[in-house]
C-alpha cells in the first residue's frame, strides 16, 4: 500500500453538478473521501447520482477507477475509503470483513443513556414489506451486531455520542440506538426526520495496514447547531 507521508496526505476538493467532495486522505493506493449525506454509494432503480457519476474524476490518473471498499448509508456523512488498485481493494476488503478497520462515529440522539458509556449487543436482521419496504430490526435469529459507546456531551433533551460499531451491519447504529429508546436525530426510518437530516457521521477511520493511515471528517454544516447544543466547539 502507498505511504501517506511519500504519496501525499493531499486535501482538496472538486465539484461536479454543484455538490463538493472534498479528499481527506490520498496515496498512491487508497483514497478516504468526505461523502456528502444524500449521496448514495451505488446506483440505485431510482434516477439520480450516486458515487459511481464521481469515480472518473477521482481516478487522479489512473486507469482503474477506484472503488468503495466498505458500505455506508446514504444518510451517513464522513469517512468513505475506496481502493485505488486491484490489490489495495482486496487488502482493504479483508481489513473490513475481519472487523480490523477501526471506524469512530459521531451521532446526536434523542434523548440519550443515563450512564457515561455502555455495549448495545444485539443480533439484527432485515425485514421487508410491500406497504413499508424494508428496515432492520433487532432479532434473537438475525447476524450477530455489536456496538460501543461513549458519551462525549449532553444537551437539553439531546446527547452527543461516539459509537464503535465492532460489527457492520445495516443501519446498526441508528437501529441500536433506537432500540435503546434514543434514536438519532433526524432518523426517517428508526425516528423522525427533521430538516437537517440524520445527525451521524462516519467522524474518523484507522486503517492498520504496513504503514498505518487514518482520517477524520469534519462535522457538515447541517449538523453543527444540534452538536454545539451537546457542548461540541467548532474545529
């Protein structure tokens, strides 16, 4: 894989169509972008863009376009990491699927835990329904979903918190935290949407390769009145 500290910790942004993606990290090998919420990572049966349309502009010249090595939702800004070659992809691939990426969330919720830090372990699994579509729910029989957390602020009827997710499945962290009675600000789906949309970002990701890389996202400006509410202060 490509150092950082010869290839370039490089940071910018482009704009194709008017909505930016800014570059948190670049080496010759792997590429960590800020994805905007609203921007899915794949195509989807319903018209619109999606991070394929932006894959050429973020080959940087290279022949094979990058690709995401990890999922994450739609609503969910921050950390994306894509490969840049055949062989970076499968690293980061088995990082992912052995649980070896450590993956630091930001969220404001609703309400929010009594105690200072905790475990959500419960099993999820999906559900679908020709009325509602489909969602996750907590389950005995689903795939087994872990989450950490901490709180890092509180504020009137709202709390700030960081998750670790130690598993990676669908929607885990809104569904957790719903579970817990505490669903994430501007949830459509486990909540209520709010103008502002979902308050929850992928904030930080480490990735332990050869020579170890890491990012941070900054919080989007959407999001920020509800997290300075909590005690957040800007960067």
């Amino acid at each position: 894989m490509g150092d950082p500290r010869t290839s370039g910790s490089w940071r910018g942004e482009f704009e194709r169509g008017g909505a930016p993606l800014k570059i948190l990290l670049q080496t010759d090998s792997v590429l960590i972008i800020d994805k905007p919420a609203g921007l899915p990572v794949h195509a989807g049966p319903r018209a619109g863009r999606s991070l394929e349309d932006f894959l050429p502009a973020l080959a940087f010249g290279k022949k094979r376009l990058p690709q995401p090595a990890h999922r994450l939702d739609t609503d969910t800004s921050g950390c994306l990491v894509l490969g840049r070659t055949k062989p970076a992809l499968a690293e980061l691939g088995a990082l992912f699927a052995a649980g070896r990426a450590r993956k630091t969330y930001w969220a404001v919720v609703q309400g929010g835990p009594a105690a200072q830090s905790g475990r959500i372990d419960l099993p999820l699994r999906k559900v679908s329904s020709a009325a509602a579509g489909w969602r996750m729910e907590t389950h005995p029989g689903g795939q087994p979903a872990l989450t950490r957390w901490r709180v890092k602020g509180r504020g009137e009827g709202l709390t700030w918190l960081e998750l670790r997710p130690e598993t990676g499945r669908t929607h885990q962290l809104r569904v957790h935290c719903a579970s817990q009675g505490w669903p994430i600000l501007g949830d459509p789906l486990y909540g209520k949407a709010i103008p502002a949309g979902l308050h929850l970002l992928a904030r930080a990701i480490v990735l332990p390769l050869a020579s170890p890389i890491e990012a941070t996202a900054p919080v989007p400006e959407a999001l920020r009145p509800a997290f300075r509410a909590c005690g957040w202060r800007e960067e």
